[in-house]
C-alpha cells in the first residue's frame, strides 16, 4: 500500500497519545514543518527537531516505513508540498 501525507497525518493523531516523548516530538515537527522534513536530509531534520537521527529511523519504522529519508521523506515529496 503507498503511503501518503493524509493517511500518515491520520495514524499519527490516531495515536498521538501513546507516542513516547521523542517519537511525539518527531510527529509534531513533521506536521509542523512538513516542506523541510520533504526535502531535507536526515542529519539536518534531526538537528533542528532536535532529536536524534537514530529517533527519525524509529519513528519511521513505528509508523510501518522502512527508513526515514527514503520513506517518508519520500511520502512528502509526493503529498507534503504546497
């Protein structure tokens, strides 16, 4: 099943409230700043969510995606941009 901002978007509010403290900080900022965490890589998304880059591969791999940067930057690039 492909992916897509709208259905990655729905999971998490489904589950905002079981999220850990790093993971829901990880999802507020990809909502929050969906154009960079498209086009950006890995290192500076962690940078400036200030989390780990170990902490987006988790969150990736939470919300069924094999990797961060080629999943669900990816999910962005085709539905994150406005």
């Amino acid at each position: 099943m492909e992916r897509t901002y709208e259905s990655l978007k729905q999971e998490i509010a489904e589950r905002h409230d079981q999220l850990p403290k790093r993971l829901l900080q990880i999802a507020e900022f990809t909502m929050e700043q969906p154009d960079f965490v498209a086009l950006e890589t890995v290192a500076n998304i962690a940078d400036k969510a200030k989390v780990q880059p170990s902490s987006l591969i988790r969150f990736a791999k939470l919300f069924g995606f094999d990797g961060f940067s080629c999943d669900v930057a990816e999910c962005g690039r085709c539905g994150w941009l406005f």
